[in-house]
C-alpha cells in the first residue's frame, strides 16, 4: 500500500490518502491539547501509546461483533483504517461523576452513577464542543434517527465491554469519548480509544491514569501513559 499525500492534520493526528480510495493511514502525534485547544503541549512518546493501545482496544471489540474502522497497525505510530465519513458527534459515556459532569450537575467527583449516562456533544471546536440532545441532532439532519439508535445501542456494548476489560488490570473506567463514522452506508466505531480520550483511575488509590494529569497539571503525565501501556500488555 502506496502511502500518499497528507489530506489534513487534526490536533493529534495526521491523515493521508492511500493508493486506495477506500483506506487512509493515520500517524499519531505526540501534541496535547486541552480545553478545545487553548491548552497546548506535547507528552512525549503519546503518540505510540494512542496507536498501539486503539488498535488494541478496537481488534478486541471487532471480536465481540462491533464493526471499526481499524484495519492494520503498519508501525508503531501508524496504522491503516478504513475511509469512513465522521458522523459530527462526540459520544460521551460516563460511567463515574468526573469532569465536566461534576461541574455541571454539583456532584462530588468520584460518585458511581446509578447506571451509565449518554452525552452527545456536536463536533465543533469553534463552539466549544456544545452538548446536543437526540431532538436536535435529527432537527440538524447529523444523523438519522436509526442512525441514533445504532450508535446509542452500539455504545453501551462498548461501555460493557471496556469496563470489564478494565477491571481485569486494575483499572476503572470513569468516562470516555468515541466517535462514529459511516462506510459504506454502515456506522461503525472510528477515531480512538485512549488515555486522551478516557478516563482511568487506578481501582484501589484512584490514581488518574490519563490526559487529565496533563489538563490539570498533575505531573507524570508521560508514566501515566506508560503505566496504562504495561498494564494492557503492549511494554
């Protein structure tokens, strides 16, 4: 597979056309950005860990039925994928009050939530990423109401099956983001899954395991990033 121009470059990865029209490769950055780009820093060696451990994570989920755009890691920073065209939707799952939802509803960070929450969020750093409800996203014409069910049905599989994975290597899964994308008339799961798009704590201290030790300038962000590494296997 030729590798050709670069198509764009995002705040953490680069895309480029391949000799098939169907198939990109994406090469993942060592950039970090928070708080929609206004913070920004690089986190040395994220870049590998954001590839490795997405690839990872979406081959396990293809074997538990859930299509992704994932087709082949080619290196340690890239790895090939299918063409899809994103739906303009951030997916939230929030499994443990953290973050934003904290902030927003006067909820101590760290509570288990009674069942697993749905945020949509419209794709849009210009606007900071607003939250956006079922009603309005069919009003936009951003998804097709089958499109919603699809997606919400095929996110609370993923929740179940990434919080138990987690929970084998000591890890909870607070929150996290996924995006979606269509092929071939089909959705399917793309972007990432990673410690800039999750959140993890260590089960037992709690200690945070990803990109809010960057956003909050905890320190240790790049051991952080290697801890999640070894505990999933790929040190």
């Amino acid at each position: 597979m030729e590798k050709k121009e670069m198509l764009y470059e995002g705040k953490a990865k680069k895309v480029f056309k391949t000799d098939d029209p169907d198939l990109f490769i994406i090469d993942y950055k060592d950039d970090a950005t928070a708080f929609n780009g206004l913070k920004k820093g690089t986190i040395a060696g994220k870049g590998v860990v954001n590839n490795r451990m997405s690839n990872l994570m979406f081959s396990m989920l293809e074997k538990e039925g859930v299509p992704t755009h994932f087709v082949k890691e080619l290196s340690d920073r890239e790895t090939v994928v299918k063409n899809v065209s994103i739906v303009p939707l951030e997916v939230i799952v929030r499994n443990t009050a953290a973050g934003s939802f904290s902030k927003r509803f006067g909820v101590e960070e760290g509570r288990k939530l009674s069942s697993p929450t749905l945020e949509f969020c419209l794709k849009d750093d210009a606007l900071g990423d607003p939250m956006i409800n079922d009603y309005q996203i069919l009003a936009l014409d951003l998804a097709t109401k089958e499109e919603l069910d699809t997606i919400t049905k095929m996110t609370f599989r993923i929740n179940e099956i990434l919080k138990n994975f987690f929970l084998t290597i000591g890890v909870d899964l607070i929150d996290f983001k996924i995006e979606y994308g269509r092929f071939h008339g089909q959705i399917i799961l793309a972007d990432e899954i990673s410690p800039d798009t999750c959140r993890f704590w260590d089960v037992n201290t709690h200690e945070k395991l990803d990109k809010d030790r960057f956003r909050r300038d905890l320190g240790g962000v790049e051991e952080a990033y290697a801890e999640i590494m070894k505990r999933i296997g790929l040190n």
